[in-house]
C-alpha cells in the first residue's frame, strides 16, 4: 500500500510540475514577448544546456537558409530576450557583382546592409518597371534571387529574370508573379544578369541577392549568446520585419575561448505571423494597399494598386482620404458636413440649404411672434393696487 502512494504521487508531482511548466511557458508567450517572436520564421529549441558556470554557446547556421540575418534568444527561465552576438557568414570566394539601374546608385542593394536601399519612384500614370542589370567579373552559376524590400513595401507585381551574352538574350524566368521574397529558376550560369521588375506602389529594394552556386563558404555564420546553468532557451531568426527586443548590457562574445558549439535542427516557428501592417488579412508583401485596411484587395482599374490607396482624380488625396474620389478638390471643401465634397455633393443635406427661403420664413415667424406678443401687453389694463375692487351686489 506504501509502494502504490508513493507512485501515486509521484505521478502527481510530475504532472503537477508539467502543468505548471505548461502555465508559465504560456504566460511567456503572450504580450511583448509574442509579438516580436510572430516575426521571426524559423527558430532552435535549445533547451537545458550541461553547464555549471556561466558559458557563452555558439549556434551555427551553416546549413540554414535565411532572407534576413535578423535573430533573438529567448530565456524560457526568465521570460526574457538576452544580448546575442550574429557573425553573418563570410564567403571569401564570393564573385563581385555590380549592379546598374537607372538614375540611382545600384550597389547599396549589394552592400549587405538592410539600412540601405534603391528606390524607384512610381509614375504618376500607370505601373513603374524597373531593368537591374548584374555584372560579375567571371560566370556566377545561381539557381535563386532574393529581394529583400525596405519595412512597409509590397512586392513587386511581376518579376523576369533573364541573361545577356554574345548570342543575346536568354529568358531564364519568364515574367512571373512575385509571392514570396525568393525566387527559385532553373540552375544557370552566366556572367550579365538581367532582372526587371514591374511595380504598382514605390519600390524601394534594400538587398537584391544573387545566390552563387560555384563559390564555397569559406565560414559559416553562427549566433553567440552568454548562457547560465540551469536555464533553458530558444533561438528565433529569419524575421520578415524589424524585431528588436529590449535586452541588457552584453558581455563581449567575440572572443573565441571556452565557446561552447551546439548544433540544433531547425524549426519552423509555429508561432509565427506574416507581416500585415494594416490588419486586414492580407501579407504585406502582397497587399495592394498596405496603409490602409482592403481585404476584398478590389482593383477597379487593374493597375495593381488597391482602390482605397489610388487617386483616381490625382488631386494628391487618396481615395481612402478623400471626400470626392472621382472629382479633383485638394481643398476637400464639405459645406454641409456630410462627408461629400461639395464638388460632387449633388444635394445638400441641410433641410436650410435644399430651401434657401426657409431661413427667411422663419425669420419672419419669429418677428410675427414679438409683434404679437407686444401688442398683447399693451391691451393689457393696468391694475392699481391702491384702489380695492369692487365687490359686486346682489341687484348687480
């Protein structure tokens, strides 16, 4: 009988102790620290670590694919993001590329800096396109392009890729719709690369990354972070936008003694939301009109831009904003306050402004209502108090 209480609770104590991990891994998951893990894709689940003093772990991405270098730790333990060190992959025996685009400085989207970017304006009629030529100083064999975009852009509508040599040109990817950030085609190699973009917002390219089969990683990149015993953690990375937790001082994680290596697979974030900054359903990468809330994506003209974000009288106020879409009045006059400008307010809504002789009338009613009453007070017959009323008789 002894033997079975002690089992049975011991199953207790276990199920208790998961259940109050459950509780508190699910308070951690929620506020702050939810929204800026739902931008990261992929994530390491690390775990509890076999260490007795505080260790600096190293966790490579060698065979890890990531469209921005962008990573956190997250602390199981505490509930809190700790300072982390990124060594983005070095390739020694990259091939340099330059790029050429028309009226702008093409290489800040080959700098590897995301602060950076080419921007191509929209015209005012019609969709933008934009021709991107690649010149590398010997062939570059690539099977993928990624585009990274600046925060709050869309991406470009359609997308060809193609190349250049002394028999012409070679269409590699005919024009395609864009719905992802990377674009896979068939292996290729070539040294003139040719990308044109067609666009229906401003376009503004951050990073335009050529993948380059035939050049070996001399170094893989990894992430450092300072561990303590006894804790567990996760590693998120690969974020679609900005996500930049508030975290402490950091040590220095540069130095390479006692650098604890562990390798983990990674995961695909089950708690991860793809950027939608208006809120309305739609991916940004993909939404015609991310400023403002358009899940129906309606597109009378089909010129790429959402209706609600287009300007059809080109008056320099958006459809969303402005109170007569179809007729140009930059000064948005609204005489009666109906939310119609009065250019296109076809009637009034003001009962006085359908019948300018109203205002009039009643002007005349209430001047009718002072002469009356006036005259009423001047028919009345005064009483004088010092004279008592006269009682009447009976014979009266």
């Amino acid at each position: 009988m002894t033997m079975r209480r002690q089992f049975a609770g011991a199953i207790i104590f276990v199920f208790a102790l998961v259940f109050s991990s459950s509780v508190a891994y699910a308070e951690i998951f929620e506020g702050n620290v939810l929204e800026i893990v739902s931008a990261y894709r992929q994530y390491k689940e690390i775990g509890s670590l076999p260490i007795r003093v505080p260790t600096v772990i190293q966790i490579p991405f060698n065979k890890d694919f990531m469209e921005r270098a962008d990573s956190t730790v997250l602390n199981l333990t505490t509930g809190k993001f700790e300072p982390s060190y990124f060594k983005q992959e070095s390739r020694a025996n990259l091939i340099p590329i330059t790029a050429q685009v028309p009226n702008g400085n093409g290489q800040y989207m080959l700098d590897d800096d995301i602060r950076t970017y080419v921007e191509f304006p929209l015209p005012e009629a019609g969709t933008g396109s934009v021709r991107i030529v690649l010149y590398s100083a010997r062939p570059i064999v690539s099977s993928k392009l990624t585009v990274l975009l600046d925060d709050y852009v869309a991406l470009p509508t359609q997308i060809k890729i193609s190349t250049e040599s002394t028999q012409g040109e070679i269409i590699i990817l005919a024009p395609t719709r864009m719905d992802g950030q990377t674009i896979r085609f068939p292996k290729t190699t070539s040294a003139i690369w040719v990308v044109t973009l067609w666009y229906a917002q401003p376009l503004r390219i951050t990073e335009l990354r050529l993948a380059q089969d035939n050049a070996p990683i001399a170094s893989g990149s990894h992430l450092r972070f300072l561990a303590q015993p006894d804790n567990q953690y996760e590693v998120y990375f690969d974020a679609d936008r900005p996500a930049l937790p508030k975290v402490g001082e950091i040590g220095n994680l540069t130095d390479d003694r006692d650098v604890l290596t562990i390798d983990r697979q990674a995961q695909k974030n089950p708690r991860y939301v793809i950027a939608d900054t208006d809120g309305d359903g739609i991916p940004n990468i993909l939404d015609n009109c991310l400023s403002v809330a358009n899940a129906d994506q309606k597109d009378a003209d089909g010129n790429g831009r959402g209706d609600l974000c287009d300007d059809f009288d080109r008056d320099g106020i958006p459809n969303a904003k402005d109170n007569c879409p179809n007729d140009p009045n930059v000064n948005q006059m609204d005489t009666d306050g109906d939310g119609i400008g009065d250019v296109c307010d076809k009637e009034e809504s003001r009962i006085t402004e359908r019948n300018a002789w109203l205002p009039w009338l009643g002007i005349g009613f209430a001047a009718l209502v002072l002469v009356g009453l006036f005259t009423a007070t001047a028919l009345m017959k005064p009483k004088n108090p010092d004279v008592p009323e006269k009682t009447p008789t009976a014979t009266e």
